[in-house]
C-alpha cells in the first residue's frame, strides 16, 4: 500500500488573525477556508519560536529550536552556516523512506551549499537561503552588501520582475504534476515568505482590497496571493488523483511584524502589520501574540471533515506524527515533538502536559490553561515589562491580567520547572 504524501505550506509572519476562517474582517482566503473545511482548524497551536529560523528548526527536526543550535535569527550573507547536517530533518528521514522530497520557498536555516536545502535532505529546492527578498528583483538588501538570492539546487537563476509568491505556488504545482508518473510518495514543503516585508503585491491582488487603507491593502493582498497558490496546489492535488491520500499541513513561522520595515510609523491609525487577533504581543514576544498561530491539517482519506481541535500542539510535533501516518516505527526519545495522530483523528487530548520557550531573554511554559512568562519585555501593544506573568488562558486569552500574586504556588511550580528545563537544554546535542 502507498504511504500518504505530506505537504507542508509556512507562512512567514502570518498572525493569528490574519485569514478570514480565524476571524479576519479584512483579509479573505477562500482556499484555506476550504481546507479548513476539508480538515480540522487547530485552535491552540504554537510556533517553537517568535522568530523565523528557529521555528523552522524545530519544525523541520521535532527538536526544541536550542537543541538545533537554531535559536536566533540567522545571517543572510552569502557563506552563513545554519542548521547541522548532524540534526535529521524530515526531509531526510522520509528520504530514506523512499520518499521523493522538494522544497519551493523560504529556507533560512543556512546560506551556505552545506546547510542548505540539498545537504537536508531535498532533492530539488527553489528558493531564497536568506531571511527575506525583494518579490520582484530576488535581492536580499537586510544585510551588507545586498545580494541576489534566487536558486535552483546550488545554480543561481534569475527570474527579475517574477512575482516570487506566484514563482513558488507555480514551482509547487509543476512538481506535484510530475509526481503524478512516479510509484513513489512524496514530502513537499512551501515556506512562503509572505506576507513577510518587503510589502509588495501585484495590482491584480491590489485591486481586491482597494476598499482598505494602503497599509492593510498591501498586507491583504499578499496574503490573498498566497492564498491562490494554496488552491492551485490542492486543485492539482486534485487533477492528479492525490488530493484524498494527501496530508496538507498549514502554518506560520512566528506572529505578525510589528517592525517599521511594514510601513509602520509608530501612529496609531498606521499601527498594521498584520493581526494577532485577540492575543497580546507580536513578533519576537513570547506571549500567545508571537508564538499561537493558524494551524489546518487535511487528511481526507483520514480526517473527517470540518474538525476542530482545541487541544495544544506544536510546530515539532509535525515530523513525529508524519512518521505515525506512514506508519514507521520511531524512537520518542528522537524527539521533543509528540504524535500528535489520536488528536487529529479521534478527539484525543494532547499529549504535552507541558510546553516551553526561550528567545532572546524570555522564557514561558505552559501547562493546561496556565501560561507563565519570563522577562517578557518584548510587548509591542504597551510596551509593559512584566518580569513574571501568569495567565490563566481559559479566563483570559488576551493575557491581560498578571495572577503571579494571587497563585505563588503555581507560579513557583512552573517557574521552577521553566528554568529546570532550560539548563537541562543549555547543552546543544
């Protein structure tokens, strides 16, 4: 019997409340409306990170982002190492399996041949090694000297004036049409860089928000864009018999910028880069705003439609359970990330009773509906900095109300297994 294929689509700083089945009044996005539809919309996933490299580390290895040695955004420049062949991505590992495997986008996990896609695994990559391009030019301008980052493999190409979202949705369907003449399975990841600065969009997308002021124009229509590249994967999931047996996961990196390379200039009618709907923080904060994200899995041919799961997961969860629906035997101890199947599939709890962050100073856990954070001084909403801030999540999502004082015992508790668990990891792998 053929194993499942496995697709996974990353966003790049998508917030919470940036599509239209999350609650945007804004932002339409039909064709992940309808895998929503197809599939379960999970309510209560979280990145490993509030920033881009190390949340990819630990999607692509199941690994807590520290143990990657990826906890930091990397370089860009030409030459920049990243990710050690010496972690196992998922790539590989399905390579191994039999698995044709190709990856269309944004890698950021090393701009070097040797930390690069193909040395993890990818037969075929299309892409940008760096952090973020221009979408018409292909030019990484965020470091010094700028530098074109468009390749094919390890051969650099030039598509300028292409649209790059369009350039990677099309780069994805043509791979899933020639795997229409192959016997074996096949593992596709699209990392999208939008809607991640610089903000541009083709008038044609422009056009379909042209009620909106320009900065929540430019964002919607980047978002829309890749929306339609999402639908043209699963029409061709679709046209080529595959849509059925085909385990699509949705996502994004880290919650929406807050950064002034959006177009924000500190006023508050042009305060937009995107929503984290209800949740506090932003980008590179470890409250729910920087690290709770859109999450759908479909798995027609598994997962009844319209699901949906309250239940915690997180981005290294993803390689496990891709391992459980291929049915391959692994050791847990391979892994931070747990199965995360019974969940998906039969209304199960999560299996994490406990899960941890760390990022630039900040620390937070959390443990059922109690969410403790460390230093988490990163608050681009009110600039507050709490030094310990304990929410209950059920009460209050936002994470407004700090209950350190009225619950010190819990508070403790988790503080001290936060930090337990923290010097555990001080020692990469």
């Amino acid at each position: 019997m053929k194993k499942p294929n496995f697709i996974i689509i990353y966003c790049d700083d998508l917030g919470y409340g940036d599509l239209s089945c999350y609650g945007s009044e804004h932002v339409k996005t039909p064709h992940l409306d309808q895998l929503a539809d197809d599939g379960i919309k999970l309510m209560n996933w979280y990145s490993n990170s509030p920033v881009c490299s190390p949340s990819r580390a630990a999607l692509l290895t199941g690994k807590y982002p520290l143990r990657t040695g990826v906890d930091r955004i990397l370089s860009g420049k030409r030459g920049s190492i990243g990710l050690s062949t010496a972690h196992e991505t998922l790539a590989t590992k399905l390579k191994s399996l039999g698995y044709n495997t190709a990856m269309f986008g944004k890698w950021h996990l090393g701009a070097s041949l040797e930390t690069g896609p193909n040395a993890h695994g990818f037969d075929e990559f299309f892409g940008f090694r760096a952090g973020c391009v221009d979408y018409y030019s292909h030019i990484f301008y965020y470091e010094s000297p700028p530098v074109h980052d468009l390749w094919n493999n390890d051969q650099e190409v030039w598509n300028n004036g292409e649209y790059l979202t369009e350039l990677i949705s099309d780069k994805a369907v043509q791979f899933i049409e020639k795997q229409a003449h192959q016997e074996q399975p096949f593992f596709m990841y699209v990392p999208y860089n939008a809607p991640h600065y610089p903000m541009h969009a083709p008038e044609k997308y422009m056009a379909r928000f042209s009620h909106l002021p320009w900065d929540r124009q430019v964002m919607a229509a980047m978002i829309a864009a890749m929306d339609d590249g999402v639908g043209q994967i699963v029409d061709a999931l679709k046209q080529t018999g595959n849509y059925d047996d085909t385990v699509i996961f949705f996502s994004s990196d880290n919650g929406p910028s807050a950064e002034v390379r959006n177009w924000l200039d500190g006023t508050e009618d042009r305060y937009y880069g995107g929503s984290a709907g209800i949740f506090r923080g932003h980008k590179a904060s470890l409250f729910d705003g920087g690290i709770r994200e859109p999450a759908i899995l479909s798995y027609p041919a598994v997962i009844p439609k319209g699901q949906v799961s309250e239940e915690l997961g997180v981005m290294m969860d993803i390689f496990p359970t891709f391992l459980s629906f291929a049915k391959e035997v692994y050791s847990e101890d391979s892994f931070d990330g747990k199965d995360v199947v019974e969940m998906l599939t039969a209304g199960g709890s999560s299996p994490h009773t406990q899960v941890y962050w760390e990022y630039n100073g900040q620390l937070a856990i959390r443990q059922g509906k109690w969410k403790l954070v460390l230093n988490g001084n990163i608050d681009f909403d009110t600039k507050a900095e709490d030094s310990i801030h304990l929410s209950d999540l059920e009460k209050d999502p936002a994470e407004h109300t700090n209950l350190s004082e009225q619950y010190p015992e819990l508070m403790n508790q988790l503080k001290d297994d936060l930090i337990h668990w923290y010097e555990g990891l001080n020692v990469i792998d």
